[in-house]
C-alpha cells in the first residue's frame, strides 16, 4: 500500500534526538516505529509533519520506504501542539493539493488535529476518495476530565473529536479502556479497532546475566508535565528508606535548573525530605532508554491518565518489573502480580507499598521480570503491531468502496 501518516505535531524525526519535553514523548516514537516497521514490511509510506524550523528540508528518508514530508503551515517554529488548531486548515489544503495529483491508498492521521488535516484532503465518497484512519493517542474529554481548568485544549476539541470519529472510515483505539470512551463519544462500535502500541525488541532486551538480584535505582522516565504524576513517585520514597530514585525526561540537564516543572519537582522532594534521593537526569536519547530501564529494579510510571504508555512496555522487554497507575493503556500491559502492580494514581503511599514489595523480594523481582519479557515478546512487537495496523486499512479501504 501507499500509506499517508499524518502526525501534525509530533514528528518522528525527533524520536532520535531524545524526548520528554512538553511535546515531545511517545506519538512521536510511536509513529516513527510504525511507519519504520511499515516499510520493512514491503508498503510505501510517506509522513507528513508541520515545519517548525527554517531550515528544515523539504523531505528526509527516515527508513527503507519511508519519506517525512514537512508541511509548511504556519510559521516555521516551535508552537505548542495546543495552540495548532489555526494552522489546521492550511495543513489540510496542503494535503489536498499533493493527494489530488497523486492520492495514496489510505492516509493515517496522528492526534485529533491531523485528523482535522486529513478528513479535509481525503475529499467526498468516490473513487478518488482517500480512506482515513483516525488514532486519537490522547482524548480530550478524558484531558478534560482530569485536568480541569489545567487543560489547555482549545475548547472545540471534544465537539471535534466526536465528528472525527463519526467521519473517519475506521478507527484505531490502542487501549480496551479507549474503546469504552470512544463509544461514550458517540463513535460506532463497528468503526474500531484495537491495535496497541508496539516496541524495539531489538532495542529493549535484558541486561545479560541479570537475576533480580540488582539493587538499581528506581526509573522514572516521562515528560515533565504535571499529569504523569511524577511527584507521585517522588513522595513515595518518603515511605521507602534508602530507595533511590532517577527521574529521566523534561529539557536537557543544562537546562534544568530553568524548568518551571523540574523545580516544582524540587520542591515536592524537598517538602518530603527526599531531596538527596532524587536525581533529575533531563532528557535522554533513544540510545540511553534501555540501558536507563535496565539498570532499574523497578519502573514507576505513575501518570493521573495515560492512552496507552509505551515505557512500561519498554521497561517490560528489559526484563524489568513495572508499578504503574491502573489507568488506560496500563490495564492492558502491565499484569498485576505477574509483570509489576497496579496502584491508584495520586496516591504515593499505595504505590509505596508496592514498590517496597518489589524491594523486598529479589526473587519476585526477577520472575516479574522475566514474565515481562515474555509477554513484551509475545504480544508487543512492531511487526505484531504494523501487521495489524495494515489489516485496518484495508477494511478502512473496503468500507469506503476504496481498495487499499
């Protein structure tokens, strides 16, 4: 197939250069996986991505068969993914006037705002009609739900999402907790799919020799937004005398001591007198993930909400057991009493309790691990994942009276 990705603020050529920031996590990775994984897999894939520099090229190879496309819509800078809606249009008319000339087979929007971009160049039911499948990776009325008067969403977002859904050929949920919440849209059942988020299992292996035994660090390793709860993690040590805690993400470490969050941050450790345990390591390369994950007794993922969370997942491939919130995505991922725990989110001293279990019983810790791996391996790879997602846009093509 011919696959158009839309993925308006999350470019997946950032995903090499190290993430956490505000805007910059797990679509971006997400998408730079799938699309990799895509053309392995014999398709022709091209995505499209705004310009937020000058000097960015007009297209760059990003793997076998696949092109990133920058879009030029709006300045050409770095603009928070919430203040995009305005550029939308723009983005959507450029599409239109490149898949009018040369259509793709099917186009796969990234966020509600591709969404947005891509519905609009895909044109009316016909022949040269462009199939869209919609992945939300985050839905505004749950951001709502959680952040209140925090979420900083334009205020048409949920309304939009609802006709998206409605006006996409198919879509993708990466979560069984989605499904539930795209039906309370209004999004037919029949129009989606599960299909997760998938991950490197050439990257993400375990360190050799390991047996449980280790006395690493906990990780943490998340944007630095209020939501991921890493405060959560930080309070908890409180409860966990000796526990250290390295906490991965936000700007680089030279720009730490200037990030609003991190400081935050600095003063929730301080209050709970664990500032000497907390180490801000800023944000880090792809390349230095998995050696972070694996040098680990536990992950500690610990968001208020999270669409799916592709580091427990991570975390799991290393052989590294995970105490996550039971939210979304980790529902489906993380098996409590098998891989990691489930705890409630904002509560550090439920998730205190199941990390000291961890702490306390290396050989828990190591067939957690262990299973982890197992499950990573057998349900989670991109093959797995691009496979299926490939299969959704043929019944995406089917139903629209298009063969993709």
């Amino acid at each position: 197939m011919r696959i158009a990705m839309v993925s308006e603020h999350a470019s997946p050529l950032a995903a090499a250069g190290g993430l956490g920031g505000a805007d910059g996590g797990g679509q971006n990775v997400f998408v730079a996986e799938l699309a990799a994984e895509l053309g392995r897999q014999g398709h022709d894939v091209t995505v499209y991505t705004r310009r937020d520099a000058p000097a960015l090229p007009r297209r760059v190879r990003l793997a076998p068969g696949v092109t990133v496309e920058h879009v030029p819509a709006g300045p050409p800078e770095r603009i928070a993914k919430d203040d995009l809606l305005p550029w939308m249009h723009a983005f959507g008319l450029y599409l239109e006037r490149r898949w009018s000339a040369d259509p793709p087979d099917v186009a796969h929007a990234h966020f509600w705002m591709s969404g947005l971009a891509a519905v609009q160049a895909s044109g009316p039911p016909g022949p040269r009609h462009v199939p869209v499948v919609q992945t939300y990776h985050a839905l505004g009325s749950v951001k709502r739900r959680h952040q209140g008067d925090g979420d900083t969403s334009p205020a048409s977002r949920v309304r939009l999402e609802r006709a998206l859904g409605r006006g996409a050929d198919a879509v993708i949920a990466t979560c069984a907790d989605e499904v539930a919440e795209l039906a309370a849209l209004g999004v037919p059942r029949d129009r989606v799919s599960v299909v997760p988020c998938g991950v490197d299992l050439g990257l993400f292996t375990p360190r050799r020799g390991r047996d449980g035994a280790d006395a690493g660090p906990l990780v943490v390793l998340s944007r630095l937004v209020e939501r991921k709860g890493v405060d959560t993690a930080i309070e908890a040590l409180a409860y966990l005398p000796g526990a250290r805690l390295a906490v991965a993400g936000g700007p680089p470490r030279a720009d730490l001591d200037g990030d609003p969050e991190v400081r935050r941050l600095r003063r929730v450790a301080r209050d709970a007198g664990v500032s000497g345990r907390v180490e801000f390591l800023g944000r880090v390369g792809r390349d230095e993930v998995a050696p972070l994950l694996r040098s680990a007794s536990a992950v500690v993922t610990l968001p208020w909400y999270e669409p799916f969370g592709m580091v427990p997942l991570e975390a799991m491939a290393c052989g590294v057991p995970v105490v996550a919130s039971g939210v979304g995505g980790h529902l489906d991922t993380v098996v409590p009493g098998v891989t990691g725990a489930h705890v409630p989110p904002r509560d550090p001293g439920a998730a205190a309790a199941a990390i000291r279990e961890l702490l306390d019983d290396p050989v828990k810790r190591a067939a957690m691990g262990r299973a982890g791996r197992d499950r990573a391996r057998a349900r989670y790879s991109w093959a797995r994942v691009a496979a299926g997602t490939a299969g959704v846009y043929r019944r995406a093509g089917a139903l629209s009276g298009v063969a993709a």
